[in-house]
C-alpha cells in the first residue's frame, strides 16, 4: 500500500472507537433499560475485560511480523489453518454485527422522519444502508478513515453533550427508581446485561484488521486498541447512566431512538430530531 493512502495513528483510534460506538451505543439504552441502572456493574466488568482484551491484541501486533490484523497473529502460531479460522469467523460475526448496525441507523432514520416501517421495507432499507456503507470504503483506508473522523461526531456530540449538560436534569430518585426495573437478583441482572455490555466493544479488533493500512503498526496499533477502546468505555459509561436518571427506563424500553427520545426530554422535539439525524450519520 502507498505511503500516502495509509492512515494516521489519530484516524486509525477514531475508527476502532466509531466501530465500537457505532455498534453499540446508538440502541444501548433501549436494550439496557431491561435490567436498569444496576446494569452499571456489568459495565465496569466489561470495560475492565475488554480493556486486558484490547492489550492482548496490542501486544499481539507488537510480537507478530506477519501482519494482516487477527489472521496474522493466528497464522504465526497456528499457520495458514489458524489465519483461516481467525478470518472465517470474523467474517461470520461482521455479518451480524454491519446488520444490526445497520438496522439500528434505519430506526433512528424512521425517528427521525416521524415515519414506521413495515418488516419488508425495513429490510430493504437496512439493505441499502449496507450499500451506501460500502460504497463510502472503496476510496481505501485512507479515505475510509477521513469519513469516519466526520461521522465519528454525529456520536461524539449526543454522548459528550449529554454527559456534560445532563447533570441538569438528572434525577436521584429516577435514578434509583431505574435501578433495578424487574426486581432481579443482583447476580443475575449484572449477568443478564454483561451480554449486553460486552457487544458494545464489539469493534476493538478493527485497529487490528487495518495493521496493514498504518504506518509503523508495531506502535500505533497498540495506541490505537487501547486509545479507542478507552473513548468507547467512557462514552458508555457515562451518557447511558445519565439517561437513567433522566427519563423512565420503561420509555427507554420502547424507543427505537433513545438518545433523541431524551434530548427531546430535556430540549424539545427539535432539538431530539437534530439528534436522531446525527445518529444516523454515525
């Protein structure tokens, strides 16, 4: 790859973020309000885990010369069987993941249009967001990393704007009254959204997928793991504990876009709007 079409160390962090944030915070609340605020345990556990987890794969890029991300690192141990079945499966949950990533942007679109979709449409809608998703990665690593460095925002101001301005409307009494919704053991609700908790950092491993397309990827693949790894847990963190101190857990429940459905709480429905065309960019 030419020296001018590889990323920066700075672009490379801001796509394993994007990748995480993108897979995982934009329906989150909606999917944690089932447990309720006590899901904050399994939050801790899994930023912990997935931080040890983003080390593994740093120290992985630093020792392995034959590059090519997860496959690389396999391959030098295990051969060309390992890189295989490190890439096959990779392969299958990326199928996974890019659909629910691309459903979740559907129902923030839906939201933000004020419009339903039926199943059939739905799927036809998902379809083209996959495509259009696409498209934007055929002008290389590089040009992929300049978007995601713009669209990366259309996250970051909804998560750092509420995690900065929502204190003023956050509630101890919703807070505690979101604790814990279904009145679970505590075992089993920090169990049930560790689930959860753990497939919002699904995306970590892409800083490794694009070793090849960075410079000096023996340092600047480990900064870019354990650098976007750390923006996505704090994010996290912070704005969906606050949205449970804001808004009842069971309204989060049945949105299909929570951050506009609270920025619409505390702004107005203009403002939730403008939020909800952020998400979608993401």
């Amino acid at each position: 790859m030419s020296q001018s079409n590889k990323m920066s160390v700075m672009q490379l962090t801001i796509l394993t973020a994007v990748n995480m944030m993108g897979s995982g915070i934009i329906m989150l609340p909606t999917k944690l309000a089932q447990v309720g605020a006590l899901s904050i345990v399994s939050w801790l556990v899994t930023a912990v885990g997935s931080m040890c987890l983003a080390y593994v794969f740093a120290k992985c890029g630093m020792y392995s010369k034959k590059g090519g991300g997860m496959g690389g690192y396999a391959e030098y141990s295990f051969g060309k069987a390992g890189n295989f079945m490190a890439n096959y499966t990779y392969g299958v949950s990326l199928v996974f993941a890019n659909t629910a990533i691309a459903i979740s942007a559907v129902g923030y679109a839906c939201g933000f249009l004020g419009t339903t979709l039926n199943p059939l449409f739905t799927a036809i809608a998902t379809i083209g967001v996959l495509w259009l998703a696409t498209v934007l990665n055929f002008g290389g690593p590089k040009y992929t990393g300049g978007v995601s460095s713009i669209t990366v925002w259309g996250v970051i101001i909804p998560c750092i704007g509420l995690a900065v301005i929502g204190w003023g409307w956050f509630s101890t009494d919703m807070y505690m009254a979101n604790w814990n919704v279904n009145n679970m053991a505590f075992g089993e609700a920090a169990t049930n959204s560790i689930t959860m908790t753990l497939w919002a950092f699904l995306g970590m491993e892409s800083a490794c997928a694009n070793a090849d397309a960075v410079d000096n990827p023996e340092v600047n693949v480990p900064k870019a793991v354990l650098g976007g790894t750390l923006l996505a847990a704090a994010c996290y963190i912070v704005s969906t504990n606050i949205m449970f101190g804001i808004v009842p857990a069971s309204e989060l429940l049945k949105s299909t876009a929570p951050f506009g459905m609270v920025f619409a709480h505390m702004f107005g429905g203009t403002v939730g709007h403008i939020i909800m065309g952020l998400m979608v960019l993401s």
